[in-house]
C-alpha cells in the first residue's frame, strides 16, 4: 500500500482525498487545521454523476502522526499557506518521501528550496488535476472536469526516482503524466495567474468604493472580448519571458493554441462555452436586494495576484525583462488588495 498524505482542506483537498481514498492501492491521511469538522469517508461525485467513496485512514492536525510514514506528501493549499506548511512539516520528512503541490504556480518551489532540507525530492503539477469544489465540508466534493493529461516537475531526486513517481501518479489520477524540463515550467504558468487576472481587471479596473452591481457575473459565461485581449497580450509577454529561461519549447502552450483558439472572439467564445465552467461566479459579496460588490477576500484577489502574478513579475525583473501590460494587472491587483485590507 502507498501511503498518502494530503495537506489542506479545500476543493482540491476534498476532491483528491475522497478520489484517491476510492482506490484500493492507497491510504489516505488529512493534514488540516480542522480536524474535527471532517468525516472518516469522503464522497465525490463527478458531473456524469459517477460517485467516487473514500474512507480515509487519519484526519489529524498533528504532522508528526502521519507525515512520518507518508511516500507522497501532496499539498492542496493557497500560497499564502504553503510555506507555513512546509516549516510545519520539514522535520518529519525523509530523504524517500516526495513532497509536491497541486498548485505550482503560487511559489511552491521557491518556497521548498528555502524551507525544506536539499535530499527532499519535491513535485509540482503544471495544472490542476481536477476542476472542484467542497460540496459540504469535511464530507463531499464536486468533480466538475477531469484532465486528459497532466504535466509534472520534480526535483531533487534521480531519473529512475523521476521515473518512478510519474508511474505512481498517472496510476493515481488515471491519466497520463508528463514529465518536464524544470520546475520553471511549472512554477510560471499562463493558467490562472494570467486567466483570472485578466478578467478579474477588466471587470473591476474602474471599480471604486461604494459602486454596487446589480447582480453577481458569471466568471466565464460572461467572458468579454476585452479580457480575451488582456489574456493574450498578458500571455505574449510570458511567452517572451520563457524564452530566456531554462523552459523547453512549447512546454507551456501559448493560450489561443491550448484553447484551440485564434483571436480574442474564439477566445472568447471557448472560455464561455467550457461545460465545467459555465456555473462559475465572479468573486463578488451581496444579495439581489442591495447589489454586489468584488470580494477582495476571495482567492482570485488572495492568491493569484499576491503569489501567482506576482512569480512572473519576480522572474521578470531578475532578467531584466519588461512586461508593461502584466505590470498594469499586477500593480492594479496588488493596489485594489492593500485598500481593502
């Protein structure tokens, strides 16, 4: 049996643990800050209705109980609770444990290699495994989509050891795996930083205290042609940048081709078409009665301007680069998230 340990307890949290659960070939544990909210099953139901049950074997907050025996150590968190994790977790790894993330564009790499001991092997995935949501806390999850494949970076470690965890994960979440180049090919990513910031500005750019909306938008059935243009100018800067890194060609596809697309209308056209995106509403607070306003609280504000953007931004600047339409998003996020704090 491999042993696995999943830290966090958000969608992806959920939606892995009650999916891997499922399995024979594994236990599964639950690093989480709440522990006494959580059910010993896990239930997941994907959108064909397929019911995925997974009892799992520990829920602790404690990570000398169950990170100790763990072969894969798999964070599902926000980035702004990696590295607070990992000093939680670093004294009871061993040199065999693999240490990865869900979620490699929030900083993780950057954040190990300060935190973590050198021999710690460490993975990323260069997209989510799943699209998902927590049904009811601690009990149940949505599988909204299914990746058709999935890519990977590790470090740390040998080839055969390499080798050996892109077996065990295409065994796990039953696609294929790819292995990459470099962590930069996971750690910078044109996915969510660059998708939710570009619709997120053009949303809210002129956005000012006290404006209220008249009903909650729907993140992507209502994707506008503007954000289609931010998306893809933000994306030939990133495109640009890579080529200065140590990133194989074509190892992040530029967006129109990865969404089979060839200008802003079909861009547009593909992101409000997607069926595991169609009920997806913006980030924004209220009710029908007094309007809504941006939740500056919510993920998209947390974590992909502050941690996701903010990598690119980071890299960027190391090399000199310049990347004036990125740089307006940023700037613009990081200004909207300081006056609301």
């Amino acid at each position: 049996m491999t042993n696995i340990c999943i830290c966090g307890g958000g969608s992806l949290g959920h939606t892995i643990a009650g999916f891997v659960a499922s399995q024979d070939n594994y236990n599964v544990s639950v690093l989480t800050r709440h522990p006494e909210k959580w059910c010993q099953s896990i239930d997941v139901i994907d959108l064909n209705n397929y019911h995925y049950h997974g009892e799992l074997s520990c829920i602790t907050d404690a990570p000398s109980i169950v990170v100790p025996n763990a072969d894969v150590v798999l964070l599902c968190l926000p980035g702004f609770a990696i590295k607070d994790v990992l000093q939680q977790i670093s004294p009871y790894l061993c040199a065999s444990t693999f240490v990865g993330t869900v979620v490699s564009s929030t900083g993780f790499f950057f954040m190990a290699g300060e935190v973590l001991p050198s021999d710690i092997p460490v993975f990323g995935f260069q997209r989510v495994p799943f699209i998902a949501r927590t049904k009811e806390y601690g009990k149940s999850a949505s599988l909204l989509g299914y990746k058709p494949s999935l890519s990977v970076a590790i470090e740390n470690t040998s080839d055969d050891k390499k080798r050996d965890l892109v077996t065990l994960l295409e065994q796990i979440f039953h696609v294929p795996v790819k292995l990459l180049n470099s962590h930069y090919e996971v750690s910078l990513t044109n996915s969510n930083p660059l998708l939710h910031t570009s619709r997120i500005y053009t949303l809210w750019k002129d956005w000012k205290p006290g404006v209220r909306y008249d009903r909650c938008s729907m993140f992507y059935a209502d994707w506008t042609i503007e954000a289609a243009h931010y998306y893809i100018e933000m994306d030939r800067e990133f495109q640009a940048l890579l080529k200065l890194l140590p990133v194989a060609e074509g190892a992040i596809p530029n967006v129109l081709n990865y969404y089979e697309s060839h200008d802003e209308q079909s861009l547009r056209d593909k992101l409000a078409s997607i069926p595991a995106f169609k009920s997806l509403t913006a980030p924004m607070i209220g009710n029908d009665n007094d309007g809504y306003e941006p939740d500056f609280n919510s993920r998209y504000f947390t974590e992909d301007f502050p941690y996701g953007l903010s990598s690119i931004v980071k890299v960027a600047r190391e090399n000199n680069f310049s990347t004036p339409v990125i740089d307006e998003v940023y700037q613009w996020g990081m200004k909207m998230i300081a006056q609301s704090q």
